[in-house]
C-alpha cells in the first residue's frame, strides 16, 4: 500500500531528474556496504523517486523552472538503501556541475540543469554519535572513492569543494547547531529516532532557515522507516501532516511524501503472509533482498514481532513493551473543548523536582476530557535544573479557583510540602496523597485506564505532549496476579535514565482514577443538581 502526497493534480511537470539520474550513475560509486566503490546503478524506484524530488513548475506557470517541492520525505522499510539515496543527492547537491537547478528551457517544456551556486548541504543525525555516520559518512565513502574525489576536501566533519564556494556539513540534532544556518539542501535521517525536544526543535529551526537561501531554492529531505505510534517522532509528525495535506486540510503543494506499507490483508502468523507482506514492502528491491532470512527472524519466539512488522513491513504498529494502544489513544481526539469555567473535574498530579518532569492533567468529570494544564520538562544537558514551583503552585491555584475541583490524587515524593499547602488552602478531602508505589492499586488503575482507552471512554484536546508520555510508557508485568489471575503490571520509562519522559501518562491516570471515584460517589449527579458547592460531603 502506497501514500502519496500530495495527490495528481492533472498538470504535467517537467523535471530535471533524468539529468540527476544520469549524473550520479556516471560520477558516483556505491557508498559502504557489499558493492562499496563500485559504480552507482539505481533502481526503478530510486529513479523514480529523483524524478519526483527534481520536478519543477512548468513554462506556462508564473513562477516556471523553480522547484515544485521544498519538502520531500521517504517512509520505506528498513535496508532498502534510503541512507545512500540520500547521500547521492547530498553529493549532487554539493557538487558545481550537477545539473540539480533550473538554467533554462531546452524547447518542449524541457529544461536545463546547473549546480549550485555556494551550496551548504547539512546532514542531520539523531544524535552524537550518529552525526558522522549514516548519510554523511556515505557521502565522504561515494565522493574519496570515486571519480570526484579530486574535486573535494573531505573531512571527519566537513567537506569543501576545493575550488571553494560550498561545503557540507555533518551535525546531531540540536537547535543551537543549525540555528542561523543558511542550507541549500538538508536531509534528516532517520526521523522515526527524532523523538526528543530539541531534536524536534532542531527540525523546526532548520526549516525555519530553508526561506534565507530562496533564490537557491533550498529544500529539505527527510528519510525514515515508519515511525512507533505515540512517540512524538518528527516522522510521525510529518505522516500526519501529509494526511492533512491529502484530505484537504493542509493546502500545501511543496510537499512530497511517500510512504509504502505491506496491506492489511497478509496474515502475519503464517509464513506465507510474512513474506508477501515483505515483499509487497519491498517494492523492487525485493529482487535483491534476501527476502528468506528476512521472513525467518518471525520464527525466533524470543523476538518482537511487533518490532518485525514495523520495520520490514513499514507498518504503523507499537512495540509490544508499549502500555498502552497509542493508535486508539490518537482517535479520541475532540476539537472542541465541553468544560467550561464552574465544571466539575478531578486532577492528576505527578512528577520530580529535579532533573526530569512534573506534570498536571485534567479531566472533565461529565464526559470524560482530559488537558494538560501545565508540564515543566527538564531541558537537555541542564544537570542544574529544577521545576519552577511557583509556577506549578500558580496553575493549581488557578485550577481550583476556574473549577469545582472533586480530588486532586498527586503522587508525594519531592512535593509533600507544596501538597501540604495545597490541602490547607483547598481542603484535605480534595487534595489526596496518592502513592504511585503501591503496586496493587497502581495496577488496578492503569487497568482501569487502559481499558477506557480500548472502550472509548476517553477523550482528550490532541495535546502532543501527553500522547507523547502515553506512548513513552512502557509495561512492566509483575509476579502477582490480581483476582482473575490475570498478571498485574505497572509502567516504567524505557530505562531509568532515560529522557523519555511519562510523567504525563501517571498524571492521567490519576485523573481517571479520581474521576471514577468521583463518579462512583454520586459527586457528578449533585454537581448535576446544582445541590453542591462544596464538595466535601462527597470526598
């Protein structure tokens, strides 16, 4: 199954990709890998997908011979060359004889390529480490060990034409690194990996820059294998963009984004299924893949399928250490929010003072909503950082002055002297201590919350951030069973010291687990009656 975006619009573009093609396949070599230094062939696909990135708006448009697309991304199953592709176009990007511009027409609607003039092509990573690695460390191998390799000056983090006038550049994904930068070409790799905020922030900058260099017609490439739902990835974020821009919610015809995924109809218990649902995902690289061992990793009952299916199926599934259905979860979003200043709600509270993150939900007692009404993360690299609390003790405040506040259950440790305050000003039958460490009943309501999640329950504003905790959570099952022998289990970040934050999924939790007390009280039906002002009768 393929995703396309945007879709036909009946217009014919010329492009200048043919002349790309014909380029790197004469000037470059393969990069690392089995066929390194040997002459570069391209694919049917990979051709295919240089037509599409080098086509340009036709003679009879006003703007005629500039760029059709500033962005592109390529959502594909794992090992099918992505990093490489992106690295040849790096390399014709960086290189003055590349014919990647527009430099007049030839006759019939054809057009003429240049390179370009003073390039900065800058490959962005994941993180540190990976920075001289992936794309760039394929583009160092393609340029030192072909024909080209006199044309540059390559370095362990540069590269410089020698007769000056352009360079590419390797970086990790940090704002301050590409701040002010004024790129030509860009490319992302491995975006389903930019899940942190800064190397969010990192993405947003960088195409923030791309309208500096416009005369050079900057673009963006964004490469990945499909995303895990619920994790807040930017190729997450750039999926749901490009369904935006099909359906007709987003009018932006800059974008090209493709995406191609085994269908639904391969059943993944049977080795039959697995491998056509492989190759379907394959595309034509299924003629080289060695598509057997690729089926027989199914077959290890130690492995996660999950993990299987994401990646050489390049389907949208979680892993199976997720706790909660992240999917469904992204389902329940409403536009509009019901609660209005006097509603009754209930307040989840949870969080560190140091170092990590404290965060505040909400939930709307009548229908279910729940809202984020203030998160403090930790800053990367900010070993001095603490949550501001009088930040966090003004939006409580505000919550309880706005609403008819029925509990707050608020997880004590770090916190035991503001939630001291808290409940001498509101009342200690609102303000509870509630001990995330107390396995049975944190497992029972993580239960309870997973299963209004399953049965639509739930319903909350779209918040990207609290998504982003409810798919960071992982589960942990425990020894003990509850009553019908089923295993209890609790959630856990990925690693203890992980920057993975899920304060906000404990957060919510104990917003729902006040909000079925609430109701279970009859707090609702006397809120209903207009029989209650205060709440304390009910506590």
């Amino acid at each position: 199954m393929n995703i396309v975006a945007p879709s036909d619009d009946g217009l014919q573009y010329p492009t200048l990709g043919p002349q790309v093609v014909d380029w790197m396949q004469e000037h470059l070599v393969f990069g690392p890998g089995d066929l390194r230094g040997e002459p570069l062939i391209l694919d049917d696909e990979q051709q295919a997908f240089i037509w599409r990135f080098y086509e340009l708006l036709p003679k009879s448009h006003p703007r005629g011979g500039l760029r059709r697309f500033r962005r592109c991304a390529l959502s594909l199953a794992k090992g099918l060359r992505k990093t490489e592709v992106a690295a040849c176009i790096a390399a014709a990007e960086l290189h003055p004889d590349a014919p990647v511009r527009f430099n007049g027409w030839k006759g019939r609607g054809l057009a003429r390529g240049r390179g370009v003039t003073d390039p900065f092509v800058v490959l962005v990573a994941y993180t540190e480490e990976q920075s001289n690695e992936l794309a760039y460390a394929a583009l160092c191998t393609i340029l030192a060990e072909g024909p080209l390799a006199d044309d540059f000056d390559i370095g362990l983090e540069r590269i410089m034409r020698k007769a000056g006038g352009g360079k590419a550049v390797s970086i990790a994904g940090s704002p301050s690194a590409t701040d002010g930068a004024r790129t030509t070409f860009q490319c992302f790799d491995e975006t389903h990996r930019f899940t942190l905020p800064r190397q969010k922030q990192a993405h947003q900058t960088m195409m923030a820059n791309m309208p500096k260099r416009s005369i050079s017609e900057a673009w963006s490439l964004e490469i990945t294998t499909a995303p895990e739902p619920g994790t807040g990835s930017v190729a997450e974020a750039t999926m749901d963009y490009a369904r935006a821009v099909i359906d007709g919610r987003v009018p932006d015809a800059s974008l090209f984004f493709f995406h191609r995924q085994a269908s639904d109809e391969h059943d993944l218990t049977t080795r039959d299924g697995v491998r056509a649902a492989v190759i379907e995902a394959s595309g034509p690289a299924s003629s080289w893949r060695n598509i057997d061992a690729i089926v027989a990793q199914w077959d290890d009952p130690t492995t996660d399928r999950n993990y299987l299916e994401r990646v050489w199926c390049n389907r949208l599934v979680q892993s199976s250490s997720q706790a909660f259905d992240v999917g469904r979860w992204k389902t329940r979003t409403m536009d509009t929010s019901p609660v209005k200043p006097g509603d009754l709600i209930t307040l989840g509270f949870d969080g560190a003072m140091f170092h990590d993150s404290t965060g505040i939900v909400a939930t709307h007692v009548e229908t279910g909503y729940q809202w984020v009404p203030g998160l403090w993360e930790c800053p990367p690299r900010r070993e001095d950082w603490q949550v501001p609390a009088s930040e966090v003790d003004a939006v409580v405040c505000d919550l309880f002055d706005r609403y008819l506040v029925w509990r707050m259950y608020a997880d004590p440790p770090y916190w035991q002297p503001w939630i001291a305050t808290w409940r001498g000003a509101f009342g200690e039958e609102q303000v509870i201590e509630w001990w995330t460490n107390r396995r049975r009943q944190m497992a029972a309501a993580l239960e309870s919350f997973d299963s209004a999640i399953h049965e639509g329950l739930i319903h909350h504003d779209g918040d990207g951030r609290l998504t982003r905790h409810i798919g960071n959570a992982r589960r942990h099952e425990l020894p003990q069973r509850d009553d019908q022998g089923r295993p209890l289990w609790l959630i856990r970040k990925d690693r203890q010291d992980s920057v993975q934050k899920i304060d906000l999924a404990m957060a919510a939790v104990l917003s729902w687990e006040a909000r079925n007390d609430a109701i279970a009280s009859g707090a609702l039906v006397a809120a209903w009656s207009g029989e209650v002002k205060s709440l304390g009768a009910y506590a």
